[in-house]
C-alpha cells in the first residue's frame, strides 16, 4: 500500500498512528508531497479527484480517502483488535469522537490557511475568529467527556489525540489545557503512547 504523505498534516498523522496500533505500519509504504489548497502536488491530484491527502493507494489498485475511509480500510487488514467498534454504544461513541477530533483539526487548519496562504490584505480576522470558536467549543466538549476516555484506543481516541497534538504543533501560544484538566491529564497519558510519540509531527 501507499500513503500520500505530509508529515505536519493531523489527518496523516491520525492514519499512521492507527497503523502503529494495530501493527500493519511496515505494509505502508509512504509518499512525500508538498500541496496546499492553491498549490497542489501533481500525483496527489492523479489519485483523489479532490486533491487531497491523505490518499491510499491499494495492493488491489483501489485509491482511498480521506481519513476515515482510510481507517476504517486499514482496520479491515489486520486480525486485531479493532479501532472501529462493530456494533452498538461504542461504535457511535468511537465515531462521534472521531468526527470531533475531525472537526477541530478542520477549523484549525483553516485558521492556519488563513494566515500563510491569503495574501496580507486580504485576511479576515471574523474568519479566524469563527473557527477558533470551532475548536473552543469541540475542547469544551472533550473537557466534559476526558474522564470517561479513561485508557480506550479506538478511532475516536485516537483522532483526538492527534487533533489536541495540532494545536500544540501550530498553535503553541493558545494555551487549550487552561480550565480544561481532566483533558490536558488525559492527553498527557494518550500522548505517551509508542504510536503517538512515532508520529508526532517536528517543528520546521
């Protein structure tokens, strides 16, 4: 298999760990690209219709994405245990969790877009505004829910895990873990995880 690849994209990221947790890892070969919305790299295009990553190119000559479908695919090819629950509360629960996590990296990459890819004069501070709101309500949200995580590994934790390690990334000045503890302590065990430390994105 081949994963089209940045290795600062949370959505990459969220794709590598799962294979780290489930031990397929060394059966993905990756593929480094450079491409943002303006700008986009030329096999990711002849991949995924919609130019982005992360897209996985198959063994059987499927391409896949984006990152859920990457997933759940990937959770297909191994005989562990699973990170999409089959059936029932935690399933939903698992998926609610990833759409989440999804969520906040969103609207987070959207404000990052904002400011390095818009010209100067054309930014929009409301813009930035209405999508740091996003992540602000998806934290609290998480706050209230931390103590309930307790030490699950499923897609929901760990699309979580790899959104809150985004915000540290690109966003080191917004201190998150204030009023929020019970998700800072939980972040701080998840993080420390091999897949999570194997992944973690490096500063430029």
């Amino acid at each position: 298999m081949k994963l089209y690849y940045a290795a600062a994209s949370p959505f990459v990221r969220k794709v590598l760990a799962q294979a780290h947790e489930t031990g397929i890892v060394d059966q993905i070969d990756l593929e480094t690209v450079a491409t943002s919305p303006v700008q986009v790299d030329p096999g990711v295009a002849a991949v995924n219709p919609v130019k982005k990553i992360p897209a996985l190119a198959t063994n059987d000559g499927m391409t896949l994405f984006d990152s859920p479908v990457i997933c759940e695919y990937l959770d297909s090819q191994h005989s562990g245990a699973k990170m999409f629950p089959a059936v029932g509360p935690a399933r939903w629960e698992a998926l609610r969790l990833q759409a989440l996590g999804d969520g906040l990296m969103d609207a987070a990459i959207l404000g990052i877009y904002e400011g390095r890819i818009r010209p100067e004069d054309k930014r929009y501070q409301p813009w930035v505004d209405a999508q740091m709101a996003k992540v602000d309500g998806a934290l609290d949200d998480l706050e209230s829910k931390a103590g309930t995580l307790g030490d699950r590994v499923d897609i929901g934790t760990i699309t979580v895990g790899c959104a809150l390690g985004y915000l540290d990334f690109r966003y080191a000045d917004k201190d998150w873990r204030a009023g929020r503890p019970a998700l800072a302590a939980w972040y701080a065990r998840f993080s420390a995880r091999p897949s999570m430390q194997a992944t973690a994105p490096k500063a430029a």
